[in-house]
C-alpha cells in the first residue's frame, strides 16, 4: 500500500476532471509497472489543508499474484522518466487509446503464466 499527493509546480489548483484524468493514466501506469490490473484507491481532493471531496467508488482491480514484470530487471530510478515520457502520450486520444489496449494485453498475455 502506498499513498502520495499530486501537486502542480506552479501550485495552481486542480479541476475535478483534471484529476480524474491523472488518476486514469496513473492506474494503466502502475498496472503496466506492477504487470497486473491496479487502481488507485481511496482518492481524496484537498482544498489547502481541507479535504473537499472523496471518492470511495469501486474500482477493477486483481487480486494479489507473483507476475513477471519487466520492472524486476531494470534500475527502478528510471520511473521518473517513465512516467514523463507515459504521461506524455497519455495526452492525446489516440495516445491514450494505444497505452491502454496496448497494456490491457500485456498484462493478459500468457506470458505471465
């Protein structure tokens, strides 16, 4: 289990949609870093110090299972990198299209087995 914030560097404020959108690319990301279906759950929009909204909605996740990641044979100080470069293609539709069927089948292929 892990938590983090997300936070503009120029310390602007989020739309609603702007952080769900994060949140989408964030779960195909972790999903494709872990090599299975993850979600972030439990997300939580602060206003300063005040929460103003939560979200407790379901999400698809798997259970717990021993795969075999790419990630297990790299240096994982590359995940800064990554993750740019993922958030990057993420922004246009098609991008977004390609990341996440491509990644639903890598995480589906029976290499895994």
């Amino acid at each position: 289990m892990y938590s983090g914030n997300i936070i503009k560097t120029d310390k602007t404020k989020f739309s609603y949609l702007e952080t769900n959108e994060i949140i989408s690319c964030l779960d195909v990301f972790i999903s494709f870093i872990n090599g299975r279906k993850l979600s972030c759950l439990f997300t939580m929009g602060f206003n300063e110090d005040c929460k103003i909204w939560t979200d407790y909605n379901s999400k698809r996740v798997e259970t717990y299972k021993d795969v075999k990641t790419f990630l297990f044979y790299r240096n994982i100080d590359s995940l800064n990198l990554m993750w740019k470069e993922f958030s990057t293609i993420w922004q246009s539709a098609s991008g977004k299209d390609f990341l996440t069927s491509i990644i639903h089948w890598y995480i589906e292929s029976s290499w895994f087995d």
